[in-house]
C-alpha cells in the first residue's frame, strides 16, 4: 500500500505543477506585453525567465528521479 501513496502525492504534485504552468503559460503574452510597455528588455527577460522556469522544473525533477 506504500506504493499507491507514493502514486498518488506524484499525481497530485503533477497535477498543481501543470495547473501553475498552464496558469503562467496562458497570461504571460498579456504580462509581457504589459511589462513591455515599461521595457522590452525586461519583457524579454520575464518571457524567458518563465519558460526557462518550467523547464528548470522538469530538468531538476529528473535529476531527483534518477538517484
């Protein structure tokens, strides 16, 4: 029965990952064309800063899974 618990805290925790990426993926043109209005360097750096966050999430849960 351990198995299953430990089954169920990764779908959930999979679960709230994907709800917040797709949150931040959904508003982020409007967030960065807000920010861009003050700063297109800075727009481009919070555009990279949330793609390169979901990706920096996906990398260092790999590196947990493979010890």
């Amino acid at each position: 029965m351990a198995g299953d618990n430990q089954n169920r805290q990764s779908a959930i925790a999979a679960a709230i990952f994907l709800l917040v990426a797709g949150l931040a993926l959904y508003f982020m043109p409007n967030i960065v064309l807000w920010i861009g209005g003050f700063s297109p360097i800075l727009a481009v750096i919070v555009g990279v800063a949330v793609i390169g966050a979901f990706f920096g999430v996906l990398w260092v849960r790999s590196r947990y899974q493979k010890r």
